[in-house]
C-alpha cells in the first residue's frame, strides 16, 4: 500500500490526488528553456546523423573512416585498408552499410538513463520539469510494451563496448597517411582522437556500467579491485549528462570531418 498522501495546503485535492490550486504550477522561473534546449539539440543531430547515415556516400578518405561507417559489415561499403571490413552481409544489402550498425549506438543512446529523461520531458512534456505537471492523463511510466524495452538498455552496453572497441582500432589506423604508411598524423588523427576518449568516457559513465562493476555485492571489503574500478566509474557517471552531449557532439564532428576531406572541401593538414 503506498502511504497516504501528505494534505495539500488547505486540504483540498484534485482528481489526480494533487493540491487543487488555480495555477498550473508555481514555479516562476524559465523552467522550459532546459527542456527546449534539449529537445532543439537532439532534433539537430537527429536531422544531421539521418542524412548522413542514408547518404550512403563521402565516409572514407584515406586513412580515415567515419565513425557512423565503422565497421563495414556488407558487400557494398567502400573498403578500408587494414580497417574492420567483415562483409557477413554479403552482397544482398542494398541500403547504406551504417544503417546496420548505427542500430548499436542508436539503442545504447535511446535506451541510456539520461537521454530518456531528456526526451521524455523535452518531446513528451513527461514530465516537462520538475513541480510541473504534465499533461497527460494516464501515466504507467516504463511498465508495458513499448516502454519496457528501455530495459534492454544492459545489453546495448555490451554492444556499445564492441563499437568503442572498433572505434579505438579506427583511431590507430588514423595514425597513417594516405598511402597507408605508419607513423603519421594529421589534424583528422586529433580529431579521432578527442572523440575516442569521449565515446569511452561516456560509455563507462554508463549506470548499467557501474552497476556491473560494483553491484550485487555483499561486502565492498572483499572485492577491493572491484571497489576500486566502482570508484573511477562513479566519478565518470557523475558527469554522465556532460558525456553524453560531449561524445555526441564529437561522434557528429568527427563524421563530418570525414565528409569534409572526402568531398574535397580542404585536405587534412598534415603535422608529419
Ligand atoms: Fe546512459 Fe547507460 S545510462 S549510457
């Protein structure tokens, strides 16, 4: 049995068990500009990360390849010398080859603790903020389909840990030149490099993360690396919010760096 509700001022409820008061809420400050903010954010990389993804074209230039292009899974993606080529698509696919695997980061981001409390109050006003009611009538949170899915969220991780992992090889093949020689870098290398550290940074911040590493355990005192590795990914998950922005916002740059360079736009400047 949940508790009895504490009376609202002068005792009086609506319908919905809160205060009965005239105004919709009381807060007075611009308490839609973070939900606003986000909702515009997203929507921008929504638009960007779909035409980039059908676009199907401009995600390879020697020796870089797009992170939304990584790794080519089918027949008909231009190949990357010595980068993650496993075609066990074959030939059938006829879409664009980051349409498979864009699926993984997509259903790590969509289901990720803090995104889904960015869309829900940023698209669903669900709530819109706190102490603000919403406006829907019937609420069952995540407890039916399709909801619920959002409980596959530990499983993306697992996947998420593959691409960053594809992701890294990607960064050390950055480390050549255009004619595939070791030893190089240019400003693109930079590039991969700030964006691997956050793509890693974000998905061990991840909540499911720190839950695998230090959850279900009776005694912290018996397992002190355990402990120890909590401690660090606690920290990351303090700054999940930033992480999340900071590597989405470097997953897009990174890809149009890329687009950049393979349609022509400049070269990459080369440090040696
Ligand atoms: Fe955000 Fe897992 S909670 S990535």
């Amino acid at each position: 049995d949940s508790p009895e509700p504490r009376p609202a001022p002068g005792g009086v409820r609506d319908a919905a068990g809160r205060a009965a008061i005239p105004e919709a809420h009381l807060r007075v400050d611009r308490w839609w500009l973070a939900p606003a903010a986000t909702a515009l954010g997203l929507l921008a990389f929504v638009v960007y990360s779909t035409w980039r993804a059908f676009a199907n074209a401009d995600y390879y230039d020697a020796p870089y390849v797009s992170p939304f292009y990584s790794p080519c899974l089918a027949d008909n993606c231009e190949p990357m010398k010595g980068g993650p080529n496993w075609e066990i698509f074959g030939g059938w696919w006829g879409l664009s080859p980051a349409l498979i695997i864009l699926i993984f980061p997509l259903g790590f981001r969509l289901t990720c603790y803090y995104y889904r409390k960015a869309y829900y109050r940023g698209f669903w006003a669900s709530p819109p903020a706190c102490a603000v009611a919403e406006p829907h009538k019937k609420y069952t949170g995540e407890t039916r389909f399709p909801l619920i899915l959002q409980n596959l969220h530990r499983y993306f991780f697992y996947a998420a840990l593959l691409v960053a992992v594809i992701l890294s090889y990607d960064t050390l093949l950055a480390f050549r030149n255009a004619d595939y020689e070791w030893g190089h870098m240019g400003l693109g290398t930079l590039v991969f490099l700030a964006n691997i550290a956050l793509i890693w940074a974000y998905t061990l911040s991840c909540h499911s993360c720190r839950h695998i590493i230090g959850g279900r355990l009776r005694h912290f005192s018996k397992h002190p690396v355990r402990y120890r590795m909590w401690g660090w990914v606690g920290k990351l998950n303090e700054r999940h919010m930033l992480l999340a922005w900071a590597s989405l916002i470097s997953v897009g740059l990174a890809d149009f760096y890329v687009y950049l360079l393979a349609t022509g736009a400049f070269d990459d400047p080369r440090f040696f």
